[in-house]
C-alpha cells in the first residue's frame, strides 16, 4: 500500500506541475478515483461495503465518466486547471479504511 499512496503522490506532484509548465496551452487535472463498481468485482461487494460510504454506495465506471466529461468541457472547465479530485464517495474524509 506504501508504493500505491508514493505513486499516487507522484502523479499529484506532476499534474501540479504540469499544470504550470503548459499553462495557456492545455488544463491538466487529476482524477482520483475511490472504490468503483466493476463486473469483475460485482460478487463481492456487501451491503456494508456500501454503507461505509458517506455517498450511501460504492462507485460506478459511470461515475468517473461524467467528471472527466465535465473536465474536457471546455465550456464547464475552462477555468479548471491544476486541481485534484477525489472522486471516492468521500471515503477520503473519514481518514479510516476496514480492515
């Protein structure tokens, strides 16, 4: 878990720095998704899995699509650049994970 939360730090720390280096020529944003839905995992998610997040579920691909659409509207998003979001449920807010 150490090397995931590194690597994730990493790609915030570029997209950051990114956003500056090619300011006024694209918008750099990060996505960070949580615990999202798959078919691959559909048989082992649990009313409890669901009723730890805040949000009242667990997260949809759909989810992750509609923030990455606002985000390439550039009619929405134009002034959006250089931010991360966490796109989670906000499990991130409760700072505890099940074990």
């Amino acid at each position: 878990m150490q090397a995931y939360g590194a690597a994730k730090a990493g790609l915030v720390g570029l997209t950051h720095a990114q956003a500056v280096t090619l300011a006024n020529k694209v918008r750099v944003n990060a996505v960070l998704p949580g615990w999202i839905y798959t078919e691959s995992n559909r048989d082992q998610l649990t009313k409890k899995d669901h009723e730890w997040h805040p949000s009242g579920r667990v997260g949809m691909p759909s989810d992750i699509a509609q923030l990455c659409l606002f985000l390439a509207d550039e009619s929405k998003a134009k002034f959006i650049t250089g931010q991360d979001f966490a796109i989670d449920g906000g499990v991130s807010k409760k700072l505890i994970y099940p074990e």
